[in-house]
C-alpha cells in the first residue's frame, strides 16, 4: 500500500479500492478511503490536519476512559473480592508500584494498543516500536526528569530487582526478534514471567515489613505521607471560598430520581470551575463530550463513598446501555449487527432484554441505598471501559498506519514516536507532579516497575490473542531501526543498572541531565536512520 503516493494523484483512490494490502482491519472508519478518495489532492494537507486533531482526541479518550472509569472499577473489584490491598494498590501506600490491578489499570491503553497492533502483521512493528520506545521515553525522560525536579535517594533493592526483570524481558523481546517468530510456550513465558515477577514483589514486601517490625532494617528516608480523598476534600472545605458549611443542607432530603440523574449526569462541577486556570478550563471543555458519552454508558462503583456510587435511574440505564456498548463494539459491530436467523438483529435483543432488567431494578431498589448485589455493576463498568478503550486502540492503530502510508513511514518509527508519547503523556505528568509533590522514590519506582507490566503482558497476551493452530506468530523486524529500538533500550537499562548503585542511590541532576541527553541522542539516531541518513551496506 506505501506504493500508493508513487502514482499520479488522480490514480490515488482507485488504487487504494484495488488493492488488497490497503484493507484496513477493524475500526469504525476508513481512514485510507478518506484520505485519498473523499478529500482531492489539493485537500491532503487539510485531511492530516484533521487527522493529526483526531488522533489527539483519541489519546484523550484513552486518558479520560483508563483514569475515570477502568481504574475506578478495578479499584472496586479488588475491594468485593477481598484482595489485599497491598497487591492490588501498592504505590498509594508505600515506595512499591500497583503490581496488579493498578498496573492493569495504568498499563491499559498500551496494552490494548499491542493488542490490536499484534493482531495485523501489517502493524505488529507498531507494538514494538511503542513497546520499546515508551520503555526508553519513560526510563530516561521521565525518571531523569524526576531527578532533575527533586534530587532524592532510590529505594535500592525494589530498583535492583525492577530493573533485573525489565532486562529480562527486554532480552527475551531481542532473542525473539533475532529469530523472527514467538511461539506458544514462549508467548505463556512471558505471562509466566510477570506472574513470577509479581509473587517476587509480595515476597520482598513480606520479608522487608517484617525485618522492619523486628528491628533489622533502618528507616527508610522519609516521604511525606499521601492525603486521602477525605483529607483533600477537608482542606477544601476549609481553605476554599467555594466550599463551607452553607453549602451542607440542614435537613437530609430526599432528591428525586431525575435530579439524580441530571446531577450524575453532569462532568462539570461549577465550584471547581470558577477555581482553575483558564488552561484547564480549555482542556476540560474537549473532555466534556468524552465524560458525558461515558457517564452514560459505563457505571463506576465506589467502595470509598458512604452510597458506593449508588445512582438508581443512572445505573438503571447503565443495565440498558452497557450491554448495548459492548455488543456494537465488538468487532467493530459486525456480531451486534447480525441478524438471528436473518429475521431479528442481535442489537435489538440486547435492548429489549436490558431494558426489561432496567426496569425491574428499578421498581425493586430505592434512591438512598444501593441494592446487595450493586458489586455486579462493577464489574459491568469494568467491561464496558474495557470495550471503550479497545475500540479506541483500534482508532488509534488505523490513523497511524494511515499516517504512515501518507508521510511512507515504518510503523516503528510511528509507534516508537506517536504511539510511546501518547500513551506515555499521562504517566508523564503524573509522576512528576508526584516528585514535585514531595513523592520521588515513588515516582522513580514507578517509571521502572510499570513498565514491566506493558512489555510482558502487552507482548505475551497480545501474540497468544493472535496464535493460529500452527501456534507461531511471526515478528520479523522490518528494518535497522528495530534493532537500534531494542539496544537504546537495553543500553539505558545497564546505564541506570551501573550508575545507580554507583552514586550509593543518591540521585540528583548530573543523572536526569544524562538521562535526557541519552534519549534526545537516540531519537536523532533514530530519525537517522529512518530516513536512510544512516543504512546498513548492502
């Protein structure tokens, strides 16, 4: 399909119809057809302006479904199914990253894009380039960027033992590019590894609490502990204009169930508004739409609230409008809109049988306490998040490849640029306003333990999604850049695996400076290299 901008402009559209190879797989769009049949040629500049503007806005669906929806759910289900809390949520409370349901819920955008790459050979270089470059991005923009904003000391033995797993990892992703294909055994190694790598964190974490509580290891340096949502919400009510005890109704009073629903309803809180910067205010006007469509289609259950979230006519219409979602998102539609027996479409069965659901729970629950089996919508919000960002992810692939074929670049270069930034923007910012906030050895550890989770299970369930019955997939890298990606990668890790212990964990700017210089250094080269400035003789 790269041959596409070779011929006369005129011959754009008809070669794109004619040829097999620019058959784009999944997605809502066509973004090939678009392109070059419906905008004419003079018009290409406009089409990737407003593709440029699309791409954006589906990072920020990505941003807004993962934070807002995904995380909260998982949160919730480790809460009914009496997970320990420190498996399941162990940044919030100490040095150690999420290992579980908070790396699922953080990792969930890159791994749903591998997912979705891996399953086209056509983009499979997009998965490992967006693998491998935002493992470089974030181990050297990002953790050189925490030290650059709060020199600190590293916790030691979680860093040694993160960034002995990342190397393992990133080795076998080399062994299994040097031979040009994964199979079944080695797709579960990767499953195996990270299960392995996660009953290691809960084994450490034991053992140094208990050292601890006997007096056998000194105090860790001090971090400042993080504030609860309670506290938050105190400090605001009592430092905040917008917020005091007028605002608290004397007398309980029960609302009625459209005020609910338009109150749940709503994105925006108008005392918040009034407080943010006009910034803020801009970027949450393009969330709106996003938060609204959301609100409408994935419930969010809460353990952390008195009524869990509990909105009857909102979750009422959830049982309507998830199930809905998830059928027309599958496969891009293809199973919600095929007809039973070539009479009646699945669609309309979901619809009728939710909305008689809807309206039996409805008659049977009441406005102020959330019926016993409200844990069932978390795990409906749950899948429906899931559904939203997959069909994003698979948006997402489509307009990079397409890009690609535009501007005739590899889907390395794109996943190792584009599709790393992207998914890598909101980790950005929230780790180093962590490190801002007084939390680096939480950020820092962060940027090397969550990582772990997006090259393991991002490779080793997105080949086995795609394993055929000769249960081989092939990834044969497409050109020099592949191998650079992967040695930039492995060379930052030994770097930071040399240096760290070398400073005794003291981490200050001379490292975050040479961290930075070493990736702005490997994105030139890159560049190099995708434009034939620097090739392999032949």
């Amino acid at each position: 399909c790269w041959e596409v901008r070779k011929h006369n402009s005129s011959e754009w559209c008809r070669f794109i119809q004619s040829n097999p190879d620019c058959q784009l797989e999944g997605g809502f769009l066509d973004y090939l057809q678009g392109v070059f049949c419906a905008f004419p040629p003079r018009l290409l500049p406009l089409a990737v302006t407003l593709y440029a503007l699309w791409l954006l806005y589906l990072f920020i669906i990505l941003g807004v479904t993962a934070e807002k929806f995904f995380c909260p759910n998982l949160s919730a289900i480790s809460t009914n199914l009496k997970l320990s809390h420190n498996v399941a949520v162990l940044s919030l409370t100490s040095p150690l990253h999420g290992v579980t349901f908070l790396a699922f819920g953080n990792g969930a955008p890159d791994v749903f894009s591998a997912v979705v790459a891996f399953s086209d050979p056509r983009t499979a270089g997009l998965a490992i380039g967006a693998v491998f470059g935002a493992g470089v991005f974030v181990t050297t923009v990002v953790a050189g960027g925490i030290a650059l904003v709060k020199p600190f000391t590293a916790a030691s033995r979680p860093f040694l033992r993160d960034v002995i797993f990342y190397m393992v990892a990133v080795f076998l992703t080399f062994m299994v590019l040097y031979f040009g294909r994964i199979t079944l055994g080695e797709a579960l190694g990767y499953l195996g590894l990270y299960i392995f790598y996660v009953f290691t964190v809960v084994l450490c974490t034991w053992i140094h609490r208990r050292q601890r509580r006997e007096g056998l290891v000194p105090p860790s340096p001090w971090e400042p502990e993080m504030p609860t949502d309670t506290e938050e919400q105190e400090s605001l009510g009592t430092n905040s204009g917008d917020y005091g005890e007028e605002y608290q109704p004397l007398l309980p009073s029960r609302e009625s169930s459209l005020r609910i629903l338009t109150t749940a309803l709503s994105p925006l809180d108008y005392r918040k508004w009034r407080r943010k910067p006009w910034y803020w205010r801009l970027f949450k006007v393009f969330k709106v739409p996003v938060e609204l469509v959301l609100l409408l289609t994935v419930p969010v259950v809460d353990p952390d609230k008195d009524d869990l979230n509990w909105k009857r006519p909102l979750n009422c219409l959830h049982v309507l409008t998830s199930p809905l979602l998830c059928v027309l998102t599958l496969k891009s539609g293809t199973y919600g809109l095929y007809q039973i027996q070539g009479v009646f479409p699945v669609w309309g069965l979901v619809t009728l049988v939710g909305f008689v659901l809807a309206v039996i729970i409805f008659i049977t629950t009441s406005n102020e306490e959330p019926p016993k089996y409200h844990c069932v919508f978390a795990f409906l919000g749950f899948l429906a998040s899931a559904m939203w960002i997959n069909a994003a992810a698979t948006e997402l692939v489509n307009i990079l490849r397409t890009l690609g074929i535009i501007f005739q670049l590899s889907n390395t270069v794109l996943g190792l640029t584009l599709l790393a930034w992207g998914n890598s923007i909101g980790d950005t910012f929230s780790d180093l306003t962590m490190a801002r906030q007084g939390y680096p050895r939480m950020a820092f550890s962060a940027c090397f333990g969550g990582i772990i989770f997006n090259i393991l299970v991002g490779v080793g369930l997105g080949c086995l999604l795609q394993m055929t019955s000769s249960q081989v997939v092939k990834l044969e890298p497409d050109s020099l850049l592949v191998w650079i990606l992967a040695g930039a990668l492995g060379l930052s890790l030994v770097f930071s695996f040399v240096s760290v212990p070398a400073q005794c964990f003291q981490l200050g700017k001379a490292y975050g400076i040479c961290l930075i210089l070493y990736y702005l250094a490997f994105l030139c080269l890159a560049l190099l290299t995708e434009f034939r400035v620097i090739r392999l003789s032949a």
